[in-house]
C-alpha cells in the first residue's frame, strides 16, 4: 500500500504569538546593541561580572523600567495610579490576580568584551598613569582590608535584544528603549556614563541625526522635555518633561591627557562630559580648589570643608573663611558624599582636622543612605554613527520635608548640621567659587556654567 505525501505549501504566514491562550497577539522588536564604554557591574552579585550571564534581562528591565516611569509619569494623576500602570506592563510580585509581564524580554547572541581588572587611579603618579574614567569608576578601586579591585569589562561587548509585546503597546515601548539608548546604559554608574550604548544597525530609525528639539520631537512624537505639571505626590519622580540637555563637542584625545592611549569616538564623548562634572566640582582650574604645589591642589573654594570643620570644633589647622551656618551645595549632584580630610603635612607633622565624613538626608521619618542624583553626563550617539557628550538634568523635586545633614551614626546626625537642598551659601558667606554667583541652585549654577565655559549648547531647559 502506497502512501501519498501532501506538501505544505510554499509560504505560510507567520504564527500569531501569544503569550497565553486568547491573549493579545504579539509582536518582536530586535536590537543589535553594543555597549560603548566601560562596564561596571550588572551582576547579580555586587562588585563583580558575570562570566555566563553577560548581559542581564533583570538589569535591563530595571533600566526600562526606570525610563518609562521618566516619559510617562505626568499621565497619571497618583503615585497608585502610575504604580498599577507600570506594573501591567512590566510586571509585579504575583497576587490573586497575578503578576507577570506581558512585556517579554531576551539576550542573544552575545560577544563579551574584554575583562579589565587593573587598578583603578584617580591620578598618574609612581604606580602609573591615572586610569580614563576613574571619576566614574572610582567605586571599583580596591579597598582598605584586603578587597580587591573590582573587575570591569571594556568597551567592545555586542548583543542582540528582543523585546516581544502585545502589538498595541509596542511603540509605547520603542520610545522607552529609546530613551535607554540615548539617555541610560547597562550596569551601575550609568548616569556617569559607564555602561554607554549604540545602535550596530538601524540607527536611523532609533536615533537623532543631531542633537535638536527637531530631532527628539521625530522620534518621540512629541516634545519630552516641555514642562508639564504632576502631582505632589509624584513630584520626586525623575522625569524627561522639565528637564535641561545642554550638547557640546567631544575633546581630542590630547585635550584629554591620554595622549598614550587609543580611543573610540564613544570614549572621547564620554570623558568629556564626565570631566565636565570633575572640573567644576574640584578642578583649580575652575577655581572649586585653590592651587597647590606640583600637582597636588590646596584647599577647597566649596563651603562643605569649613562647615564641617566649624561642626566638629576643628579650626586650627585652617581658619575657616566660610562661617558655621550649614550649607551643602554638592548634595545637589546626588547623596551620600563620602570624604576624608588630609591630615598628613608635607613637613611630616599632621594637621587637625576633622576625621572621614559623610553627608546624607533625612526627613520625618529619619536619616536615608542615598538619594539619586538628577544629572546624567554621558555619549549620546547618533545616527550617523558618531557621539556627542550631553549633560541631562532630569525634572524632580526634593524630598518634602527634607535636608542635608552631616551624618554622626546610623541612626543619628550632628546637630545643628541640617541645611535645605540646594541651599549654596549662607547670608554671611564669601562667594570663592565663582559659578555660585548670583545663583539660586545649583542646577543653574551647573548648566549656566557649561554653557559659558565649556561652550556647550542648550537644547532643552
């Protein structure tokens, strides 16, 4: 008995993919990404990176996570509401109703980039030259009682990413992932440009082809960054609407000071906006420290030093030219700040001062570890393959209720330390650092600054 065989035909239409039974049909969008400056992190486990796991989905669905609640937080009228619509699309801890995500998301395809695990210096000296990037990467440097450098890897790690949705939300989701793109990264340290991204492909329909208003409002459908009011409630959650983008030009490797060394354009983008950062918090240059001998910088033209010299009753080795009212101006770039004085003198002998610090916040309810910073400096790529530094000042308000306090122990702070944010100086204080003048934050401070020294242009805010 013969059996006769019936050929499929040619071309059969595509499956309708769903993720469960009568759900929503879905579709697949696919990245070719490469990450573009070093990466910090990104493992399940603090200080180091995974060596199977390359590149994690929970670390990007954080990330996308933390950019949709920036495109969309001034559509919701409570922090519930913003809450339940986040978590429809991105997932929750499962309950009567469940939980999971209609949001799927893959990594395939992935080339590691090289393992770096040498030392981290801030400065070129007997062990070296400094390390680019080190303001970023300095949470990496070994430390005191035998912990090791943690690792990195360098620019240079490809992969592909899948995002598969129900259709209707899918370009909803395409101007999160181009958001990430543009303004986030992969790992921790993004918002000091660590963990950079870039389009391998495509980059025409994903990305500006100049930093412009025009340009973001053709990818977006919209001007992201025009002020719109929120609630109070979500008025402390980071937003694209009412933020500042200023854009400037990337340095040469010789402006750089890492004449030795070959770099991307994506690096030199990079290093440029971080060091905008570096110079204008503690550069002589700028005029935030006063010029020492050699290489070595004298004291400090910010408040923060005298004031907690003035707290702790240690006055003598420096007379104080700020006075005791508290004033913490750099709690604006983000908290805690940790530091330490220099207490060995070139002579041999010691100065004293104060013993290492830390600057945090508290509120009603107590003292907090940490409060994100608002500023992102990193390389924004474009669609023509190249990169621009930008600075990116997001929309948010200060903790109600809150203040800037000099930490005394983990449940207690120094009295009479508390100060508002963004309080710069007190009546009675000296102006020594220039671009404090006349400001009343130090957001304006910041940005008026890049764009008259750095030259860099103001795009948005």
């Amino acid at each position: 008995m013969s059996l006769s065989v019936v050929k499929p035909p040619e071309a059969l239409p595509e499956p309708r993919r769903r993720a469960v039974r009568g759900g929503p049909v879905l579709e697949t969008v696919r990245l070719d990404l490469e990450l573009v400056t070093p990466v910090l992190g990104g493992a399940a486990v603090p200080r180091t990176i995974d060596a199977v796991d390359i590149v994690r989905v929970p670390s990007i669905r954080g990330q996308l996570r933390f950019w949709w609640r920036a495109l969309n937080v001034q559509r919701y009228v409570s922090a519930k509401k913003l809450y339940e619509a986040e978590s429809a699309l991105f997932g929750r801890a499962a309950d009567e109703g469940g939980g999971r995500s209609p949001v799927e998301l893959r990594v395939v395809s992935v080339a590691p980039g090289q393992k770096d695990e040498s030392e981290v210096r801030l400065t070129s000296g007997k062990r070296g030259p400094a390390t680019p990037g080190a303001y970023a990467l300095f949470p990496a440097r070994a430390e005191a009682g035998g912990t090791p450098t943690a690792p990195r890897r360098k620019p240079g790690t490809g992969f592909t990413l899948e995002l598969r949705a129900p259709k209707e939300r899918l370009e909803e989701l395409r101007h999160v992932l181009r958001a990430w793109i543009l303004f986030g990264g992969y790992g921790s340290r993004t918002r000091r440009g660590l963990g950079g991204l870039a389009l391998v492909r495509d980059r025409e329909l994903w990305l500006p082809r100049e930093a412009s208003l025009a340009e973001f409002g053709r990818l977006f459908g919209r001007d992201v960054f025009a002020p719109q009011a929120v609630p109070a409630e979500l008025a402390q959650t980071p937003r694209l609407a009412g933020a500042s983008l200023l854009v400037g030009k990337a340095l040469s490797p010789a402006d750089l000071d890492f004449k030795d060394r070959v770099m991307t354009e994506a690096e030199r983008a990079w290093l440029t906006a971080l060091h905008w950062l570096r110079d204008f918090r503690q550069e002589t240059d700028t005029g935030a420290r006063e010029p020492g001998a050699g290489n070595r910088p004298s004291i400090s033209n910010w408040p923060e030093a005298d004031k907690i010299r003035h707290l702790t009753g240690k006055t003598r080795s420096h007379e104080p030219r700020y006075g005791p009212d508290p004033a913490w101006p750099r709690a604006a770039f983000g908290l805690p700040i940790v530091g330490q004085f220099q207490k060995k003198a070139r002579d041999g002998g010691t100065y004293d001062e104060p013993d290492p610090f830390e600057l945090t916040w508290k509120d009603r309810e107590g003292l907090h570890n940490r409060l994100a910073s608002p500023l992102i400096v990193k390389a924004m790529p474009l669609a023509d393959g190249q990169f621009v530094p930008i600075a990116l000042w997001l929309a948010r308000d200060w903790p109600p209720h809150g203040r800037v306090v000099l930490r005394k122990n983990k449940t207690e702070d120094v009295p009479k330390s508390a100060a508002p944010f963004d309080k710069l100086l007190s009546e009675k204080d000296p102006v020594l650092f220039p671009p404090l003048r006349g400001k009343t934050s130090l957001r304006a401070a910041f940005l008026d600054w890049l764009a008259s020294e750095k030259k860099a242009t103001r795009i948005a805010g």
